[in-house]
C-alpha cells in the first residue's frame, strides 16, 4: 500500500522513521482514524477538530491546516483502492529529537503519517447474534479525552477481554461504567438510551456524536448521564460503538445475557439509521 510521510506518498516498505523519533521512545504523539465509504470521508471535520483537541491537549501546534489534511487523505484514499470501505489512519508524534530526553526538545519538526486499511464488512454473525464483552477497571490514565498513540493500557485490556472469549472490555471507573478499551459505550435503560457525559476519562468518540445526533434528529430518547455499574448489569440493551465497528450490539456481559441475550429492538433502529446515513454518504 502507499502511505504518506512528512510530505512524500509513499510504498509503506519503504517508509521509515528514525529510532530516535519521541512516537518511538516516549509514545509521544497523537492519532486519528478516519472511515471513508466509497471514496468519502465520514466527518472528516470533527476528525481534524479532535485531532487539534489533542495536539493541543499534548502542547503541540498542528503541523497542518485543515485544507491540508484534506488534500493528503483524498490523495491517499484515491491511490490505495478507494473506492472500498477503507479507513484512514493518521499519527502526529512531536519528531525527531537530537537526544534522549523527557522534556520537549526545542526546534523539533512533528513526524506526520498516514496510512489506510480496509474496513472489514461488519460479519453477519455479529448483527445476528451480538458479542461478548467483560467489564474491567479501568487502568488508564487521567486525560482519556486525548487520542493519545500511549495505547499500552488500552492494549492489555483488549487482549484480556479477547483471552476470555470477548470482544471488548468496558472500563470501570468508581462504580462507573466509562467505555470500551476502543469504543464508547450506551446502554438502553427503561427505553432512553444513554451513554456517559463527555470528560476526560473518555474518548469524545466521533461515531458517539453521530449516535446521539441521530436520535435526536428522530425523536428517540436520549441522554447523557453517567451509567452505575448496577445500571450497566441491568440495562436492557448494551452497546459499543467506533468508526470501524460502527454500532456493535453487547450480548453477553460477564458471562450473563444481556436483555433476552440478543440484539435488541433500539439497536435494530438506530443500526438502520447509521447504515442509511453512509448510503446518503457514498451517494453524495
Ligand atoms: N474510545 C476509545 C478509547 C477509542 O480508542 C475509540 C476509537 N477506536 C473510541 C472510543 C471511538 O471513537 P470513534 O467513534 O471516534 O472511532
């Protein structure tokens, strides 16, 4: 595949960046992950407007104008295939610096990078059946709110969710359910669904946003509350959601059926309002 670095495209064999790069040794950068459905990028604003979230929220200045960034991620789509479902996904890391050190260096050029993947067709046996998911504390640190590349944590809770059979794992906080070690979380209780207020313990997930404006745009209740963990292990309906996996239905929780241990009604309409908004997308 072709891939972008500091200003080239690229094949990804032959892109490299130097040990000494912070991303490297510090995890010292941000991310991005952009779905495109036939050529077109999904809220690809929001994207850049979380990607400057983030910078900001590590002291980096963005590296490139929206404009920018637009052009490279079309160009890229257009040169791996893009007319499939692929995604899109970019690193920021501070760069290259002269020397081994905690503290910023000074003078430092940021290390972009972009690449893509295909978005694997969501399998049939997950929108009939739903998967499994286990609850986890939550290990990670204070600003969950910037997608930071330090995935350390969120890669230890994943692989332990997949050890036991599970598809994902949904963090506790102090009693609370937050989200999934790669997902935000909404559960439906007595008929609203709800999902937790933004913060920085959780990732202001783009796909969340999209969820939540779709029910309001058809009248179905919703709010934004922060879930107990009895609520969680109570709720009718669980569900996880990302730019890749879209609205996943959970159920299974530790073990036990979630609802009647199949994916539920609420689900089943707002998955149909998700898949009409991309084909309104790929349409233009
Ligand atoms: N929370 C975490 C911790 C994530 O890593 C992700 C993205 N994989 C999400 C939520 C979902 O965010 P988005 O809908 O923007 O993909």
């Amino acid at each position: 595949s072709i891939v972008y670095l500091n200003g080239e495209f690229l094949p990804a064999e032959q892109a490299h960046v130097p040990v000494l790069d912070r991303g490297f040794l510090f995890g010292d950068g941000v991310y991005e992950v952009v779905p495109a459905y036939g050529g077109r990028l999904l809220r690809l604003e929001q994207h850049l407007a979380r990607l400057e979230q983030s910078l900001a929220g590590i002291r980096m200045s963005p590296p490139l104008e929206r404009e920018a960034w637009a052009r490279i991620l079309e160009e890229l789509i257009r040169r791996n295939d893009g007319d499939t479902d692929i995604s899109v996904y970019l690193q920021v890391t501070r760069g290259v610096a002269p020397k081994r050190d905690h503290a910023f260096p000074a003078e430092v050029r940021p290390t972009v990078f972009a690449m893509t993947s295909p978005i694997p067709p969501v399998p049939a046996r997950v929108l009939e059946e739903g998967v499994a998911a286990i609850t986890l504390d939550d290990i990670r640190w204070s600003y969950c709110n910037i997608k930071a590349i330090t995935l350390l944590p969120n890669v230890l809770l994943r692989q332990q969710a997949v050890d036991s059979g599970a598809a994902e794992a949904i963090l506790i906080r102090d009693g609370h359910a937050i989200e999934g070690s790669a997902s935000n979380l909404f559960v439906v209780l007595e008929g609203v669904i709800v999902t937790p207020p933004l913060g920085p313990q959780l990732l202001p997930g783009i796909t969340r946003d999209l969820v939540l404006e779709l029910c309001a745009r058809h009248g179905l209740p919703h709010r934004e509350a922060a879930i107990t963990e009895a609520e969680l292990r109570g709720a009718r309906e669980i569900w996880v959601t990302s730019s890749t996996k879209e609205v996943v239905p959970v159920t299974r929780l530790d073990g036990q059926p979630v609802g009647d241990g199949s994916p539920g009604p609420v689900w089943r309409n707002v998955i149909g309002l998700y898949q009409d908004h991309k084909a309104a997308l790929r349409e233009g």
